[in-house]
C-alpha cells in the first residue's frame, strides 16, 4: 500500500460516505473483510456507566436478539465501557488491550452473552467523542483464541485518521444543514481546505485553509485562474463537471486522490455538486453551475495539534522542529540541510522521537500525529 498505507480506493470510499451516509453499510462490510472480522457495527453509545445506552446505526452479522439482550442488561457489564468513556477521536482498542483475559473468561458478560455468538476478540476505532457519548465503529473476531493480530489492527489504525475525517465532514455538514448557519463562516473554520469551481475549473472561492495549499503548489496549484491537480487533472476536470452537470445517472460526488511524488501521502479530494438555498444566498452572484471540492491532506497538521503532541509526548524543541518538518513532507536529508545540522543529528532525533511515541518507522509516527489534528478550529 502506497503513501499512507491505505489503499486510495479504500480512503476514497471512505470520503465518499460523507456526502453518501447510506454507503456506510457498504464500507463497513469492506473494512470487516480486510481485517478478517466476523462482524461490524456503527453506534453510538452513551459511557455514563449510571445509564448506558447503544444507538446501532449500521450493523453486519449482528443477532438481533442478543443485541436486545446487550440493550436490557449486558450492556452495564461491558469491560470496554469504562475505557469507551475515556478514549479521544481516532483512538484504536481491541479487547486483549483492555481486559485481562482470565477475568474476562470468566465473566457473565463473555459466558453468556460473547460466547454463544462465538465473539471472542473485539476492536474499533473511536469516531467523534463528546462529553459522555461514544460514535465508533467495532469489529469482532468469533472462535476461541482469535485475537486481532498486529497487522489487522495496524489496518485499522492506519484508516482511523480517515474514518474520524470523514464522520467529523459529514457531522459539521448536518449541522450546517440543520441550523442554517451562514456557511461562509462554516467554511472558513474548517481546517480543510474547501474550493469552489466552475465547469471550467475556475476557482470562484477558496477558504484560508485551500489558498495556503495552492500557494505551497502541494500537488495542487493554480494554472491562469484554474485549479490544477498534478497527476490527476484530467480526472479532476471529468469529476467537476459531472458536478456542474448534476449528473444523476452515477454517484453523487467523486473522490479522487492526487499523487504528490515518492514517500508522499496523496491529498484526497472529494468533488460534489454545490448547491442549496444557503450556499446561493451565501455566494450570491456565482453561477449556479459550480462543483465544491473539499482536499483532505493526511500529511496537514497544525499547530494546535503539535501543541498537544508535543507536550503529551514531552518533545524538546529540537524533536519537534524535526517533526514539523517531516509533517511538511521534508526528507531527513533536507531537514538536515535546513537546520544546518548533520544527519547523524537527525537519525538521533528521530531515533528519540520514535522511543518517545512508540512508533518505529517515519510513516508510523506521522500517522500517529495526524491522529491529533482536530478538524475544526478553537474559537
């Protein structure tokens, strides 16, 4: 798998949910495939241990008898809800973290309600945590002994940045949608980069987050007053104007990933029709005919996420220069050649960088660090 470890297609489908909430059943199925699990769910579930609660939203091989069972009594006896009302958005767990096995061997919960439905391991991704509730998304691996191994749970983390994405766009456009904030303001606070364009490619509106990307010429720039995406404009133009076009005879919106060269993480793009009576009354005058596209860059993180990275992990001012600058998409050679240091330096700092967060490779650690990129931004 290139760049982030994750296949495009299977990030792409992932962005593709946000605009398509009833492709989720779909994309779960897909992921519980990868990862050889034997069933999967999307919920909510409120923490506060004095009155839990579980909203299933999708579920695959669930019995629904027992997850009657779960609502009315099991579900105070999960070993995971106290670990449930700690996590933050994008955290990773399986049940071989959180529980010692012989105690949960023998609980109530694992005899008579995991076993006879042969669930032994569980593991998930935490979506969008607030206050007591919970929205995740779990898989569960049936047979004794069955644990989630290292390399499915690395396939999980690896798409965890993705998946909390994609729930935090598709929230903060409900919300949108609901309320009837003025989208401008909307827009603009998000940390992801957000274009208008016409059937042309002209680029009508760009927030502050897209014109600090197409200013670094990061796998998109401007060409004359058109976007320009390296390695994907032809597909880029086809997608834009089927928007334009509001074709309905294929899928509302296409996701894209655009390459940004050797050892890069590609920037994923999802083009959708623009439209509604906000967007109209926000961007009055533009022609009706325009696409919205939303750049996710997996490599972005921004300084109050490498605030909270740097004082968790206790990095000196050094580490975190280094990391910024790997985060930038610098090379260890360029960033020795930046600091006017030696590379011995550099494989010493990241070396100590790697001890300190329990990462091992460079595509590890910066994964982990997009983990706390927060998608909107303080106020």
């Amino acid at each position: 798998m290139a760049g982030s470890g994750v296949r495009p297609e299977l990030a792409g489908a992932i962005y593709d949910c946000v605009f398509r909430p009833e492709l989720w059943p779909e994309l779960l199925g897909r992921i519980q495939r990868e990862v050889g699990a034997a069933s999967s769910y999307l919920i909510i579930h409120d923490t506060d241990p004095r009155s839990p609660e579980m909203t299933v939203l999708v579920q695959h091989n669930v019995d629904h008898r027992m997850r009657h069972l779960y609502d009315q009594h099991y579900v105070r006896l999960n070993p995971l809800l106290p670990y449930l009302g700690s996590v933050r958005d994008g955290d990773v767990y399986s049940c071989r973290h959180l529980v010692v096995r012989p105690e949960y061997l023998r609980s109530e919960f694992y005899q008579t309600w995991a076993a006879p439905q042969e669930w032994f391991d569980y593991a998930g991704v935490t979506l969008i945590r607030e206050s007591s509730t919970s929205a995740a998304v779990g898989f569960t691996r049936s047979g004794s002994g069955n644990i989630f191994d290292d390399s499915s749970l690395d396939l999980i983390r690896r798409l965890a940045p993705h998946l909390t994405r994609a729930a935090e766009l598709q929230r903060m456009i409900e919300r949108e949608r609901q309320s009837g904030r003025d989208l401008a303001a909307l827009i603009e606070a998000t940390r992801y980069a957000f274009l208008i364009l016409d059937s042309g490619l002209r680029v009508l509106q760009a927030n502050a987050a897209a014109e600090a990307l197409l200013a670094r010429q990061d796998g998109l720039s401007y060409r004359r007053t058109s976007l320009w995406a390296d390695g994907a404009s032809s597909a880029l133009e086809a997608a834009v104007r089927a928007a334009c076009r509001r074709d309905t005879t294929g899928p509302v919106g296409t996701t894209l990933a655009v390459p940004r060269g050797p050892g890069r993480r590609p920037l994923i793009l999802q083009v959708v029709p623009f439209e509604g009576r906000e967007a109209v009354a926000t961007f009055s005058g533009l022609n009706p005919a325009t696409a919205a596209v939303f750049v996710i860059d997996p490599e972005k993180a921004p300084g109050g996420a490498m605030d909270i990275f740097t004082a968790i992990h206790q990095l000196t001012g050094a580490e975190r220069q280094v990391l910024e600058r790997l985060a930038g998409g610098d090379s260890p050679a360029e960033i020795a050649a930046a600091l006017g240091v030696g590379m011995a330096t550099i494989r010493t700092h990241l070396h100590r960088l790697f001890d300190k967060t329990g990462t091992s490779r460079q595509s590890e650690l910066l994964m982990l660090l997009n983990g706390f990129t927060p998608p909107i931004r303080s106020q």
